[in-house]
C-alpha cells in the first residue's frame, strides 16, 4: 500500500477517492439535514389531517348519542315517575351506545335506571360536577371519568338537561359509556401512519381516557402532566409540533379539539420511526455511491495507465542511462513537458560526464599521494561518514578496504566512544577542528592508543568536507602511564609514596568537608627494626619492608589506600570508615604483622607495630593537622611499650582514647 501512494498513479487514484468519498459524504450529510426537515414537515401534515379526522370522528359519535339522549328526553315529558323504568325498558336499544340510562328529577336524585343497578335508585347526584353544570346550563354534557359501581370499568357519562312543559329545569338523563368496552374508542386501536403511531385521547381535566397499550383499565395520566403542548391543548390550542414524548423520545405530535365532549385528541408518532425510512434509503444510497466509486477507480486505473505510458518508458530510459546500457535519452512523445524533460536530462548528463572524467583524475592524483605517505589518512564527508582510508591508516588500524565506517566506531574502547561522537558531531556542526585522543582495538588483539586530527575542507567559501590524520601514540602513552606510577609509588614495596599519598589525603579531606564523608588516617612505623638493618644489611630490612607492605595491603579493604612515607613509616587512610572500624582493622594489622618473620643466619626477627589512629574533625582544614594528631598518636603507642594501637578521641583532643593490647607486648 505505501509502494502503492508512492507513484503517481496511486497518488491520482487515491485523490481521486478521497474526493469522491468526500463529495459523497457532503452530500449524503446534505441530504440527511435537508430530508430531516422535509420528513418532518410531511408527516406533521399527515399528522394534521388524521388527528382532524379522528376528532372530527369522535365528535359525530359524541353528538349521535346526545341526540339520542335527546330524543330519550322528549319522550320522557309527560311520563310519571313510577312508570320511568318501564320506559326506559322500552327503550333498551339506547343500550348500543350506552352502557346503562337513568334519569333523575329537578334535586338530583335518581328517579330509574336502565339496566337496574341496586342502590342506584334514590342515589343523590346533587353535588356532581355534571349535575351542578347541566343545573345552570341547556347544553348536552360530558362528564369525567370515573369507576362505575357494577362493572368496575371506567365510564363517563354523556348528558342532557330535561325540562318540563312550561321550559323549568326537571333533572338529566345521562348515558354511561364505557373507556374500554364500548365501541367509542375501540376504532382508534390500530396507528394509520403505522405501528408506531399513537392516538390518546385526553379529557378536559387532562384524565386519560384512551391510549392503545392501557391494560383493562385506562392508564394513569401521571406521566403526561408538565408536557408543554398538552398544556397549551387543554387551554384550547390545536396545532402539531415536535418535542418529547412520554418516553423522552423527540415525538411528533399534533392535538385537536372535541367541542361536543370537551375532549382533547392527541396523535404522536416516534421522530426515529418517521426517519428511519430516509436513513434506510441514505445508506443504500451510500453502497450505491461506493460501488459507483470502485468501478470509477477501475476505469480511472486504466486511463490513467494510458496516459502515464509515456512517463514510464521515460523511468526506463533513465534507468538503463544509470546502469550503463544507453547514453542519452531518446523518448518520442507528443507531450511537451516530457520532450523539456528528457532534454534537459541528456545536458545535464553530458555535463556529469565531463564533470565525471574531471573528477576521475582528480581522484586518481589525490589516491596516489595519499597512498604513497605513511601517515593514516582519512577523507570524510559533510555527514560525517568515512569515504577513503589511505593505506597505511588501513594497516595501522588492521582493517581491509572492505571494512564498513561503522566498524571504525565500533572498534574504538566503550569509555572513549560516546566523547568521540559527541565531539565529532560538534565539529560537523560547527566546522571546527576535531583533536581527540582514543583507544582502539586491533583485531589483533591489543589496544592502540591513537591521536585523531581532522579539519574541514572548503572550497570557493563552500565546505567540501573533512580530511584527518591519526597517529599511533600507544608508546607515548605507555610511557606517560609508567610516569606518573613512578612519581606517584614507592619503587621497593610498590605502596604509594608520600606524594601519592597526600594528594589522595587532601582529596578525602575536601569530601570530608563539602559532604561530610567520614574517614580515618593510621600511621604507624616498625618496633624492632633497626637491629634486623644492623646485623642482616639493608637487603634483609628491605625484604621486611616488602612482606609488611604485602600483608598490609592484602588486609585492609580495596578502597583504602596504603603507603610507605619513608624509612620503615607506613600510613593508611580508610575513607568512608568510622572510628570504631578503624580500631578493628588497625587490631587486625597489629596481629598479623606481628606473624611477619625473616631469617638470617639462623637467627628469627620479628617486628611490632605502633599505630596512631585518628577521624577527620571540625577544624581539619590542611593534610598537615590530620597528619599531626595521627603521628602524635603513634608516638604515645611507642611511648607506651609499643606493639599497641592508640586511637584519638574525637571530642578530646590530644588524649588517648584506648590503649589496644598494652600487656601483650611484655607477654610476647
């Protein structure tokens, strides 16, 4: 695939999909928000026309059964009281629009029904909303709903005032009409617009009187209170809108007015299934779009094949130029960009050539003189990467003519190597003189020590790149090496001498001072060592001095330092040492030294040890101080019958801590 965007073919075809990808998706979202708009606007429309109709529907229902209820109250003049139930039994085909009659008198009691209901004879409905209304109104009436006393269903009642023959108000006669049982409501089961649409039927009051998913009963109204459009329909507005629904799903909803009853129809149909069918008919667009697009592309891909042909023989041509097989180029083609093309390509070629056999003698003259010096050469571009290696530098590093650059850094010693880079960098940047001092490892097994000298090339004010000369100083340095040992240890017991030794005191008491890093110093000389010089000669003292140096040295720790300051005076500093640790390896000297024998001429000399031991303090601001205390030290040890260890208390200055096996002389 990136091989593929790489070319220019790929990178045309792909333009050209996202492009296409990229107008279709405008579009579809285009579509998508214009036909929102559209949907909803049309279905409102239907939603209009429906909620008029079925409005429209439960009025002529109301209004037939008012009649009814009217002509029920003309025959009703002139009929005595008692002979009210024999009537209304006459008349039981009201009973196809009505769930029972009654009528009652001008107080509201209930003269007769129809089907007779126990107790409902004699029942007092003076203080009834529908009878207070209908007592001071001519008008046909619809009650609330309520739970009627034999069935159990909720019912409304639908009224009429009656009068007598001189016009006075005599009572009502009502119809009772059941929510769920009769056929008022049950035409409005089925949606019109599909299953997700919902026609609710709502009273005066907001009560619910019909809704397709109530159980046997009429659902409970609760969840229709603070909806906003209904507010507005129950103050007498009809229109359509769109807001949330019961459910809290965006719902178009449209409301109408039922004059006769006082009723509110409400229609709604879910927004998601009112748009489902333009989501449906997008996404099929989209596949359709797609496919479009693929056979696009296929077609593209061959025409534009077609007219790069030109442009690939021309990548041939070019090629076969770089590998030798033509010299120039020779395209025939109609296109005028790529005959300008192929023609300034064959001048800058005869112009490469030339500039080429110019080179190639150049080159030639700068590889025979820097073949023929013995120094190590090198050539280095402005990268930074070796390009040429005289031979002798080949021989000096013990590398061929096939061996990598990076071999040249690989072989240069893990410590020197990332300094050298750094630096090389630098000097790459800046064009400075690059002067650095390296270990190198021949493949012959032993380290070199080479001093590598560069400096950058310019011509006409143009850097060209580097030049550089190494050198081997592996015996300089060995040289300097054995040096600074000499000036630095003891030439008969290999300790360091007193030079050596300070310095690395003076190092220990500046830590001591910038850190607060404990260390202790001991010195101590030899008991007994003169006769051993007296009467076996120097060679026998110099052969004690050597095995007290060695049995010293291996004693102590690997980072404590030991020297001999002269004569048979030795010292030692234990950095990062508490007093109490220094009094335990001065002990473990004091013993093992005293194992320490040589013989001459049968006769076994021994020596002893005494030792000075002291910390650094506050105040110790010179080797000398230090120097002082742990020397004053050692002379008390002498002074106390030697083969002991003396050790300067800190907080007492000038005083003997502890005096370490003082008895043990006399006994040995």
């Amino acid at each position: 695939m990136t091989r593929f965007l790489c070319s220019l073919q790929g990178r045309l075809l792909a333009g050209l999909a996202a492009t296409w990808l990229v107008i279709v998706g405008i579009l579809l979202v285009l579509a998508w928000q214009y036909g929102k708009a559209l949907v909803d606007e049309v279905n409102l429309g239907h939603l209009r026309d429906e909620s008029s109709l079925i409005a429209d529907g439960l009025a002529e229902k109301v209004d037939r059964r008012f009649r009814a209820l009217g002509r029920l109250e003309a025959g009703l003049q002139g009929v005595s009281p008692d002979r009210l139930g024999a009537f209304l039994e006459h008349n039981q085909v009201l009973l196809e629009w009505f769930e029972g009659i009654m009528v009652t008198d001008p107080d509201g009691v209930v003269l007769a029904d129809w089907p007779v209901v126990e107790s409902r004879v004699g029942l007092d409905t003076s203080q009834t909303e529908y009878f207070r209304m209908l007592s001071h109104s001519p008008w046909p009436y619809v009650s609330e709903p309520f739970v009627g006393r034999a069935s159990g269903d909720k019912l409304v009642l639908m009224l009429v005032p009656r009068f007598d023959e001189q016009g006075e108000f005599a009572g009502v006669v009502g119809g009772m009409v059941s929510l769920t049982q009769s056929g008022l409501f049950r035409w409005l089961e089925h949606g019109f617009l599909g299953a997700g649409e919902r026609v609710t039927v709502l009273s005066a009051s907001g009560e619910l009187l019909f809704h397709p998913r109530r159980s046997s009963s009429v659902a409970s109204s609760k969840a229709y209170n603070g909806l906003p459009a209904l507010d507005l329909a129950l103050a007498g507005w009809e229109g359509e809108t769109v807001a949330r629904g019961v459910d809290g799903d965006s719902t178009l909803m449209a409301y109408r007015q039922v004059r006769p009853a006082n009723w509110i129809v409400k229609l709604a149909l879910p927004q998601e299934q009112v748009r489902a069918p333009l989501g449906d008919y997008l996404v099929t667009l989209w596949w359709a779009w797609l496919v479009l697009a693929v056979l696009l592309l296929f077609s593209m891909r061959w025409l534009v094949r077609r007219l790069l042909e030109p442009l690939h023989r021309l990548e041939r041509q070019i090629a076969q130029v770089g590998a030798g097989e033509r010299r120039y180029l020779a395209l025939s083609t109609n296109m005028d960009e790529l005959s300008q093309v192929a023609g300034s390509f064959n001048r800058l070629e005869r112009e490469r050539l030339l500039a080429l056999e110019h080179l190639q003698d150049r080159q030639a003259f700068l590889d025979a003189v820097l073949g023929s010096t013995p120094v190590g050469m090198f050539i280095a571009d402005l990268k930074g990467y070796l390009n040429y290696l005289n031979p002798a530098l080949l021989d000096l590093l013990g590398l061929d003519a096939s061996s990598t650059p990076g071999e040249w850094w690989e072989r240069i010693h893990p410590d020197d190597r990332q300094g050298t880079q750094d630096m090389w960098r630098h000097s790459l940047l800046t064009g400075n003189d690059f002067m650095r001092q390296v270990r190198f490892h021949h493949p012959g097994g032993v380290t070199l020590w080479v001093e590598v000298h560069a400096s950058q090339v310019r011509g006409s004010d143009e850097p060209l790149g580097f030049v550089g000369m190494v050198k081997d100083i592996t015996e300089r340095r060995q040289q300097e090496a054995l040096q600074r040992w000499e000036a630095e240890h003891d030439p008969l017991t290999g300790l360091l001498n007193r030079r050596g030794f300070e310095r690395r005191l003076e190092e220990a008491l500046a830590e001591y001072a910038k850190t607060g890093t404990p260390s202790v110093l001991i010195l101590f000389d030899l008991d007994h060592f003169k006769p051993i010089n007296d009467e076996g000669g120097h060679a026998l003292g110099d052969e004690m001095l050597r095995r007290v140096a060695q049995v010293v040295a291996w004693e102590v720790r690997r980072s404590d330092h030991v020297a001999r300051q002269g004569g048979d005076e030795f010292a030692v500093l234990l950095p990062s040492c508490t007093l109490k640790q220094a009094g335990e390896i001065a002990e473990s000297l004091r013993r093992v030294v005293s194992e320490v024998t040589v013989v001459n001429e049968s006769k076994v000399y021994h020596i002893t040890l005494s030792m000075g031991v002291t910390a650094f303090q506050e105040g110790d601001d010179a080797v000398d101080t230090v120097l002082a205390r742990a020397d004053a030290a050692s002379y008390e040890a002498k002074a106390s019958g030697r083969n002991a260890v003396v050790m300067v208390d800190p907080d007492k200055e000038s005083s003997i801590d502890a005096l370490w096996q003082a008895g043990l002389s006399k006994r040995e």
